[in-house]
C-alpha cells in the first residue's frame, strides 16, 4: 500500500508513470480516496474549478460500421433509424445558444449521406452563432479533417476505445486499429483539439491494456479523453457480457489527470447511467466537462448506443437547471468560456 501511496505523489510532481506503475495503482483498491483526492488537486491547479458545459446534438444515428459494443452497429435492425436536416441541427443549436451553452457537439454513427460539402456546410452555419465546435464523426481522410478545420470547427472527439490492437479489431469488425492511430495522428496534424478515450471493462481487457491506453493518451499528448465503463446493450453480441466497473473507470479517468494535467476530462453519460451520483463522483476525481445532450426527445430516445442512458427522461431545460445544481452544490462553477485547452504546466 505504501508503494502505490509513493507511485501517486510521483505523478502528482511529475505527471509521469511507467505501464507497471499505473498498473499498481489501478489493481490496488486500498488507495481509491487517496488517488482521487490527488486527482481533484491535480485538476484544481491545472484546469480551475470551472466545469465547461458542452450542448450535445446527436444528429444522425445511422452508422456504417458494426462495433460489437453498440447499439448503432449497421446490422442492428431493432433501431429505429433517423438523419436530421441542416435545418433541424441549427434549429437545436439556437436553442443550446438559449441555453447559455458556448460549445457544440457534433455526434453521429459513421453516415455517409453527411459529405464532407454537407459537414462543411453544417459547421459554417453554426459557427455563425458563436459557438466552439466539437465533431465526433469518426473515421475520416486527412484532407476532410482539414476541410472541416477550415470550415470552422475546433475539437474532434474519436476514441480509441482499446490500444489493444487484438482487442480492438476483435470489437471493430473489417475495421482497423492502424487506421484509427492514423487518424488520431491526422486531426492532430490539421490542428485539431484532439480527443479519444478508452471503454472500461470490454471482454478480455486487462489492467495492463488501460495502463497502456493511458500511456497512449499521454503519448498523442490528447487534449481531451471521454471514457467510461462498457455497458451491454441486449441488441449487440456483447449483450450477456458483464458490464464494466464504475470505480475502475474512475480510476482510469483519474490517472489520466494526473498524467495530463491541463487537458479537457468529461464526466460522461456512462458513469452516470451505472450510478446516480456517478458524474458527479467524476468530477470530484479529475473530470472538468459535463456533455447535456439538447437533441429533441425523439431522436435522442433513439440513439441508443447503451440501454438506459441517464437524462433520457429530462428536457434539455430540465437537465441544464439539474446538473448546474448539482455542480454548485460541490463548490464549483459553469464556466461562461470556449473552454479551450490552455497549458498551466510550470
């Protein structure tokens, strides 16, 4: 115990671990507080007590590829299909504009009826409204990643999921791993703020596999990481798997605070969907963003990548004046700004 103690005040000074270390820290239950506490610290020097609320639009749940883990996969046929019209995203993008939100998240399965002439047109139009721009699109070229950049847009969101490559392509059928690096590699290239992420708890994934995830994220020097705990859905073939560990996920969020101090860390969906208060447990370990999700009732009901997703019931109205009471109950504040990455390291 005092050896894991000793590991974590190493990467609070030093913002740097080796796999074996992080390993210790992620098998040794002993220390959860401990960790968690350094991991708030860590995120108040680094990032402030500001949490950026970021208005989620999840505009087409059509998808090309057939991840095992998600409700979205192409050869899902219980889903009920839909694709909104440039006016039915601006139409949500004002009224996230209404809602004092400053950043946008562009989310969709990997559907091609979006060109990169549509996306571009998209992220144009939505720029004219102020806001900072997050895609979460998937795989691309690098000549469309650059195209959306210069269109507009600010941040892409793609995980990695598993740096696993065994792993990953036994989840991601005809996909490849080498392909994902590539285009993580590429957004940074086009000058991107880069996110990816990992889920906790896929079949066969083992503490050493998100030792390495982490170290990756440290790597690619990610300017935000999502993560959160594998969740089954019963439309998938991983629909009798069991699901991941809301701690552990925790547990890997917060080591990548410490080992990436400055960056943007959401307190995701998923944590929150295991576990009532399970965002808020992110926040209070390392995590500085909250995604509210504005798509309308209906289609937000149908972009079901894990079943039971948390604030499905709630309006967006509802579920702002919701999380903004509960952020301020833990000492904290909605930030006004972009929420860009802005590097405080010494």
């Amino acid at each position: 115990m005092t050896e894991t103690f000793e590991i974590i005040e190493k990467a609070v000074q030093s913002h740097s671990l080796t796999r074996e270390e992080i390993s210790v820290i992620l098998k040794d239950d002993s220390i959860n507080d401990f960790l968690f506490k350094a991991a708030d610290k860590v995120r108040q020097k680094y990032v402030g007590d500001e949490v950026h609320l970021r208005g989620l639009i999840e505009f087409s749940n059509i998808c090309r590829c057939n991840c095992k883990y998600c409700g979205l996969r192409k050869d899902n046929n219980l889903v009920k299909r839909y694709r909104m019209d440039i006016k039915e995203i601006l139409n949500l993008a004002q009224r996230a504009k209404q809602y004092g939100y400053r950043t946008i998240v562009l989310q969709s399965g990997e559907d091609a009826f979006f060109s990169k002439e549509k996306m571009c047109e998209i992220i144009k139009e939505i720029k004219k409204l102020d806001f900072a721009i997050t895609l979460s699109i998937g795989e691309k070229t690098f000549e469309e990643y650059k195209a959306y950049k210069a269109a507009g847009a600010d941040r892409y969101l793609l995980r990695i999921e598993t740096t696993d490559k065994n792993l990953y392509e036994k989840m991601h059928p005809s996909m490849s791993f080498d392909n994902r690096v590539r285009c993580l590699y590429d957004l940074k290239k086009a000058g991107f703020e880069t996110g990816t992420g990992c889920l906790v708890g896929l079949p066969s994934q083992t503490i050493e596999s998100l030792a390495d995830d982490i170290l990756f994220f440290k790597e690619l020097d990610a300017d935000m990481i999502g993560l959160g705990p594998f969740i089954p859905n019963p439309q998938t073939p991983l629909k009798d798997e069991t699901a991941g560990d809301l701690i552990l996920s925790i547990k890997v969020m917060a080591v990548t605070r410490l080992l990436l101090p400055d960056i943007n860390i959401p307190a995701t969906t998923a944590m929150e969907t295991l576990q009532p208060d399970g965002r808020i447990m992110a926040l209070k370990s390392g995590a500085n963003v909250v995604m509210p999700n504005v798509t309308c009732e209906d289609c937000k009901q149908k972009y079901e990548i894990y079943p039971g997703k948390a604030g499905l019931n709630n309006s967006p109205e509802e579920y702002k004046r919701v999380i903004t009471s509960k952020i301020e109950a833990i000492g904290r504040t909605i930030s006004d700004g972009y929420g860009f990455r802005t590097s405080r390291l010494n």
